[in-house]
C-alpha cells in the first residue's frame, strides 16, 4: 500500500478523482449566506429561519421586531397562540 492508501483507506486514482471533482466543484456545506445578504455576525438570526418560506421568514423577523423579542420568542408565542386555538 501506498502512503495515501494507508491514511487514506482509498487508492492513488480515487484520491486524484476526488482532488479533480472538488477543485472542480465548488463544495458549500449548508446555505451561501453572503449570496443571502446576511452580514457577519447575523447568521444566527437567518440560520434559524432558513428552512421557512420567504414570506414567512419576514413576517416573524417584522412581527419579532416591533414586540422587541428574540425570533425564537416570536415563534414560540406564535405556536403557543395557535395551541391555545385548538384546546
């Protein structure tokens, strides 16, 4: 085995296929925030959101906002009011 191999677990081909593919492709691991438009320092706030429509995200950020409240507050208020509906 070659030096790779061992530390590697893969043959020479297979790391050199890997090396190509990812200097190929560009390898972004969860959302590209700054194509987002989200400064440094606030990807907490969009993190938390990112997986809610768009139009749902800025309802909460608006509605969490004016109560000057943290988002998780606001979602929590705003499922613990829809609880409060159905008992």
């Amino acid at each position: 085995m070659t030096e790779i191999e061992t530390k590697t677990g893969m043959t020479d081909a297979e790391c050199e296929h890997w090396d190509e593919y990812y200097t190929k492709n560009t390898f972004e691991p969860g959302p590209n925030l700054l194509k987002q438009r989200v400064k440094p320092g606030f990807a907490h706030n969009t993190l938390l959101l990112n997986e809610l429509d768009q139009d749902v995200a800025e309802y909460i950020r608006s509605q969490a906002k004016v109560a000057h409240i943290s988002l998780t507050q606001m979602i929590n208020d705003l499922i613990r009011e829809k609880l409060t509906i159905r008992r």
